[in-house]
C-alpha cells in the first residue's frame, strides 16, 4: 500500500504532493488496478495533513477516471499510467543508480542533479521540435 509523505518545503499544496505520488506510482507500476488506496483517514494521519487535503486529492483523482470511491469499501485504483516499457524499468533503474552515483562524486547536490536533468530533457525536447 502507498504511504503518502507531504514536503512542506517544496511549495506545492498537500493535495497535489498526493495526487502526483499516486500518478508516479501509477507510472512506475507501485500501484495497479484493483489496488485499493488508505482510507481518508489513515493518509491524513500518515501524512499528518487534514483530512479534507485526502479528500481533495482523492476527488482529483477520481475526476481524472484514476480512482473510483466505494461507499463502505474505500478508494481504489481504476486505470493505470504505466506504458508498455514497464519492463525495462529495472535496467533502466540500475544504469541512473550508476549515474546518480557518479554525479554526486562530482559534486553534484540533489537541486544540480535535478536542475541537470531539466535542462537535458528540455534540450531534447527543443531539439526534437527543430
């Protein structure tokens, strides 16, 4: 079961910190359909949020055809995200362990990574549109 963490420091709203965590699940095969989600109030207190920020979350999702609430049974997955290169995840994962490792003895802190990431992704995406 996904356990929600909420990052105070990252300036998005609680509700969207659960939305995208459910979504990344989804894209990485965490979650599948038919798995069912904490309820309200187990998120909430895991989370240490209000309950009304899993609710909102909650409908988010729902509105976006990925959940479906249940009376009685709770929330549960209804459509997944993960493409058809699921498979090649685990090699991909271990080749970025690889260059995560080499990055950071280089010097590199999590905001340069990230920010060295970006930058290559959207060079690629620039270079794809020329």
């Amino acid at each position: 079961m996904i356990s929600f963490r909420i990052d105070s420091r990252s300036g998005a709203p609680p509700y969207f910190q659960i939305v995208q965590q459910v979504k990344v699940a989804l894209r990485l095969g965490t979650l599948q359909v038919g798995d069912k989600l904490p309820t309200v109030r187990e998120a909430a207190a895991a989370a240490t949020v209000n309950p009304n920020t899993v609710m909102k979350a909650y409908r988010e999702l729902e509105l976006e055809g990925l959940v479906a609430s249940r009376p009685g049974s709770g929330t549960f997955i209804q459509r997944t995200l993960a493409g058809p290169s699921l498979g090649s995840h685990e090699a991909l994962c271990r080749t970025l362990r690889h260059w995560l490792h080499e990055a950071r003895a280089a010097g590199l802190d999590d905001d340069s990574i990230l920010a060295l990431v970006g930058d290559t992704m959207s060079a690629r995406e620039e270079s794809d549109i020329a």
